[in-house]
C-alpha cells in the first residue's frame, strides 16, 4: 500500500462553530444573534423550524466536546467565538462577563491538553443588535467589528495565536443578503451580496491591522479570514466559453475575497466588467459593484498571514446567459454549474463527493496567491437523518480526500498545513437543522444529556492523527 505522508508538524483538527453546537441561547446574558432570531420567527425556511436554542448543548457540556477532542488525539481546535454572548448588543458598552468565563474555560482546558486553539470571530450569527443598526449592508459594521475584534484580542490574545476574523463571506454574502435564505434573511439581489462583501472585506482587513499595529509584537500571533470555494473545470474542455465561464465562476467565488486579500486590494478583472456592463444596460450610472478607493485597496491588500479554505466539492461550468428580470449575483456571473452524475453525492444537495477537486484547488490557489501557506479549515460529508455509525461510504471520502492533500503536498509542492474536518459533533447545520449530520461523532438529540459517540470515521480519522498520515497500517 502506497504510504501517504504529511509533514512532521501538521495541524490535524476538526471545526465547529458557536451557534451550530453551543445552545444557551439567551443563557447567563447572552444577547440574540441573528440566527436566534430568524429561527424564531419560523415560516418553514429551516427544516421544521428547528433551531440552536439548544443544539448539541456546547454552552454546559464543553467537557463533552473536549473528550472527543482528546480521543481523536487532535493537535488543532478550531471554533468561533458568539459574538453576542460576549457582547449582548454588539459593542463593548455592555460587556457580558460570564461569556468570557466560558471561552476562557473552553481555550485554557485546550492549551492544558496541548490543543491549540483556532478562534473564529464571527461564524454566521452577527447579533441582532449589530444587524438593526444595518448589519453588512452597513458600512458602520466595519468599525463595531473592529472594535469587537481588539476585545477578543486583549480578552483572549495571550492565549489564541491563530485567529480568524470571518468564516466564509461569500455564504454570507449571497445567501444572508442576496438571496435571503440564511439569517437575517435580507434578499437584495443583484445589490446585497456585493454591499455585504464588501464591508466584510474591510472590516476583516481593519481587524487584521488593528492587531498587527497593537498585538502582533506582544503576542506573536497570526490573522486570517476563512474563504471557500468549489473546483470548477469547463463542461467542455474544448470550448473557449465554457473556459471562460469556468474562470468566472471562480472569479465569483474564491478570487472575490481572495485577490483582494492576497493580491492587490481590489475585486478580479471579471467580475468588475460583468457587472458594471450589466448595470450599464439596465440604465444605471454606476456600477452594482461598489468600487474600493485607493486608500481602501492599500488597506485590504495583504492582510492575511495565512490562507483558510473551506473544502467541500466540485462542479463543472458552462457559458450560460440567464435570463432574468432583475439584476442579480446569478445573472451577472452567467454561468450553469453542473454537478456530473458520476460523482457520488451525500445528504446535503449541493454536495457531490469529488476529492481530487481540493488537489486541484490547492494548485491553483498556490500558483495564483503567492504559495502561501494553507490550512484547510473545514471539509466533511453530511450524513442523512437517522444516520449511520458504521459510516463507511463517509470514511472513503475522508480516506481520498487525504490521500489528495498529500499529493498537492508531495508532488504539487503546495504548502498545506494543516486539515479540519467539519465537524467535531453533529450540531444544527443551518436551513437543514439537525437533519444533515457532519459530525465525527453522533449527537442523540432525544437523550436530555446529549451522549456523543463515536462514528466509525472518529476511529479511521484518531489512527491517521497518530500515524500522522495513511497507508502502510491496515487499520486505516
Ligand atoms: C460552514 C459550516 C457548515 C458547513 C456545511 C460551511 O459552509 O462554515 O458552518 O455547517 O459548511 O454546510
């Protein structure tokens, strides 16, 4: 069996994140979030209107997580912080002490088990009082996320070495302001996604200076921001549009955040000319995209010192002219994205099972961001409800997934430091409530303590952590 090898200081890990696992909804001072908020109101945009009231019940029984933690043997945590339990309306007028207890708690118990921390800040759940003074539509947003940002850093940066400041923009941005489906549900196509991008790249690239100018030399750590994105290949390889459309597709996608981040301050060539075409046509005077100033461009340009990606599958891109009414982030990318029947799919819809796509990812993000170094933060396979333990089908797709990620090391040369499986446990994944389950371990949600156990993948996924790497043991 071919031996695949990793890096002697290689980061293994698993993610979760604040309003997916920890519950506690309004416990001890914790302020709302957007997410509370949006699943409250009901109206069949999550599955049976569940929600994270509750969740896997992180909040009281962190010791439970930290076990799973410890029997994977992982050397990397990564989590997010709830922005509105540590501060209930978003600032730091009113600072929530026992919020900051429980984090304290949860990073200390880490780095006493020698697990180092990787601390998200805003993992989807913006408080609501952030969100009605605008949320990302506004530019204020940038300056309360500043501040919460230098908070977490003096509260938590003696400890926390490896931050993030935002998982995942473009989730964000299209599915929470564009479209409307994610909290808090703001649906302003061919506007919010660009509006909401935007402020999120600023506001990142302000939190990545503020700790550069008054952390970075006392406390030595990093910042970055989470990006994902899928592959893209062109339908027809022969095909000069399907080619471009391909580019397009990640023009619209990984390069929207990360160009700006890595490479120059400003959006990819691409995008600007789709949409600034298409607002022409529809009689407007400027641009749907907003544009950067010189200032703003200087500002964001370089503002990462690592590069996060977020992992889960593929597609292949045809030219494609939508036809449509009004603008929107669809039409103006102008693409259809296909997922090939050959490849096998999991619970979630959107996710067809193709590992070799990451190996390609990593090529192409090392070759066009400057070979920086990678962490993939996130990856994982969803699981239909009632799920099964003895999860086979699941462990096949980790197994290639790796053997991928130590080709783009070994033979592409791609400076990948470290893997995280999303997710630790079974939590609350988002419009799909507890009916997609990402976890290495199952959560039952009708027992009232929540027992975590063991899928077969926590096993397979605990014997490559020791061996850090797979093959040439025939119990991988
Ligand atoms: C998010 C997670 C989510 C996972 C699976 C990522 O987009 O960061 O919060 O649960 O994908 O859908």
């Amino acid at each position: 069996m071919e031996n695949y090898s990793f890096p002697a200081s290689f980061a293994w890990g698993a993610a979760t994140a604040a309003y997916q696992v920890e519950g506690g909804w309004d416990a001890d001072g914790k302020g709302p979030s957007v997410w509370d908020t949006f699943t409250h109101q009901g109206g069949d945009r999550v599955f049976k209107n569940q929600t994270g009231d509750v969740a896997c019940g992180s909040y009281t029984l962190w010791e439970e997580d930290l076990k799973c933690i410890k029997q994977l043997g992982l050397t990397h945590y990564r989590f997010s912080l709830s922005w509105s339990r540590l501060l209930p309306d978003g600032t730091t007028g009113f600072i929530n002490q026992k919020g900051i207890e429980y984090y304290n708690k949860v990073i200390n118990s880490l780095l006493e088990n020698n697990i180092i921390p990787m601390v998200t800040l805003y993992h989807f759940d913006m408080p609501q009082a952030v969100k009605d003074l605008g949320g990302w539509s506004s530019e204020k947003t940038v300056d309360i996320f500043e501040q919460y940002a230098r908070f977490c850093y003096e509260t938590f940066g003696d400890r926390v070495k490896l931050w993030i400041t935002i998982n995942e923009p473009y989730v964000m941005a299209r599915f929470a302001y564009e479209d409307g489906s994610f909290a808090p549900g703001k649906k302003q196509p061919g506007y919010g996604a660009y509006q909401a991008g935007h402020n999120m790249l600023l506001a990142h690239a302000k939190a990545w200076h503020n700790y550069n100018t008054h952390f970075k030399k006392q406390q030595n750590g990093a910042v970055s921001i989470v990006l994902c994105s899928d592959w893209a290949e062109p339908f027809d390889p022969s095909s000069a549009v399907d080619k471009e459309a391909t580019e397009r597709y990640l023009a619209f996608y990984l390069d929207w955040f990360a160009k700006p981040v890595f490479i120059d301050g400003d959006y990819p060539a691409s995008m600007k000319l789709k949409i600034s075409e298409n607002s022409k046509k529809e009689g407007l005077k400027t641009s749907r995209l907003p544009e950067f100033t010189e200032e703003e461009k200087a500002l964001i340009k370089g503002t990462a010192d690592f590069f996060c990606l977020n992992y889960y599958t593929s597609r292949k891109i045809k030219h494609s002219t939508v036809a449509s009414e009004e603008p929107s982030f669809i039409s103006d990318r102008s693409v259809e994205d296909i997922k090939d029947p050959d490849w096998p799919q999991c619970a979630p819809d959107w996710l067809a099972v193709v590992p070799w796509g990451l190996r390609k990812l990593l090529k192409y993000i090392k070759e066009t961001f400057n070979n920086p170094a990678i962490y993939i933060t996130e990856n994982g396979f969803g699981q239909d409800d009632p799920p099964k333990l003895e999860d086979i089908q699941r462990w096949k797709y980790f197994e290639e997934t790796l053997k991928e990620i130590s080709k783009a090391i070994n033979t592409d040369g791609v400076n990948v430091k470290g893997y995280l499986v999303w997710s630790l446990i079974d939590n609350f994944e988002w419009i799909h409530g507890y009916n997609v389950r990402f976890g290495l371990f199952h959560v039952d949600y009708d027992q009232a303590t929540l027992p975590r156990t063991p899928y077969l993948s926590a096993l397979k996924y605990s014997n490559v952590v020791k061996k850090n790497g797979l093959g040439g043991h025939a119990d991988t």
